[in-house]
C-alpha cells in the first residue's frame, strides 16, 4: 500500500500565543541556513569532521495580516527588543504540522523554537493596483535551535 500523507491545521505558538492571523497561503517557513556538519579530505584521503554548532540555527519567516492582534504582538515584542536589547527575554514556541495517514490516524511534526529574536524590521508596501501583500506584515526570526520531532 502506498503512504498518504494529508497535512493542515498546522500551528503556531510562540511565548504561549496561538497564532491564527495568518495572511497568505505560504503564511510561514522555517529553514535552517547552515550546514550542521563540515569535513574536508585531505592527502592519503585523511578526512577530518567537525559539527557546525551554527547548523542548529533556525530562521522563520511568518506572514500575518497587517494590523491583526498577531502583528501588535510580534510588532509589541520587536519595539522591546528595540529599546532595552540586553534585557530582552527570548522568544520560545512551537511550530507543529499535522499530518494524517488518510485512515485518522494524526501525526504530529513538531519543530521546539527556542531562544528566538525578531532579526528585521517590517517593511511596508503599498500598491494602486490591489496587491494583496501590501496587507502582510512579514516578520523574520531567528532561533538558536528548532530541534524536530515526529510522533
């Protein structure tokens, strides 16, 4: 028989906020910019290893609706940041996608977003011809880690 796998629902939480004012069908992405692992072969094909620590860095772009309870949230947390960066507590949360196996069956992928900053300013954009994303607020965070787990 072959896989199925049937996502949606998918959620976001972060310092105990559930989000919901999501504005686009790509509303969010979590990628990891770096290798968490390096080696180089050297002569005799001698090859030598070292993790990445920077690997288990995690960046997320979310897009909310511009204006919506979410982007005062974030847009709060950012103005902190902003004004008193050394006391700063760090973001934490969750990023959780559901997954079914087409018999009921839910799985949870859920990624645990710790030590997290808004690392840009929201940009704004605005369009005569109806433009939808002139609506967003696109915020950008980075985590120090975003281990994953599948159950």
């Amino acid at each position: 028989m072959s896989s199925v796998a049937m996502s949606g629902n998918d959620g976001l939480v972060i310092n105990n906020r559930i989000f919901s004012d999501f504005g686009t069908a790509t509303w969010g992405e979590l990628t990891f910019p770096n290798q968490v692992a390096n080696m180089k072969t050297g002569k005799n094909g001698n090859t030598i290893y070292s993790q990445n620590q920077t690997g288990f860095n995690a960046s997320m772009t979310v897009m909310l609706i511009r204006g919506s309870g979410d982007d005062k949230f974030l847009n709060g947390i950012l103005a902190n940041q902003n004004n008193n960066f050394p006391g700063t507590p760090l973001l934490q949360g969750s990023y959780t996608k559901n997954i079914g196996d087409g018999n009921g069956k839910i799985i949870k992928d859920t990624y645990s977003l710790n030590g997290g900053l808004v690392v840009n300013m929201v940009e704004g954009k605005s369009n005569a011809e109806g433009d939808t994303d002139q609506s967003l607020a696109v915020y950008k965070l980075g985590w120090a880690s975003a281990p994953r787990a599948i159950g």
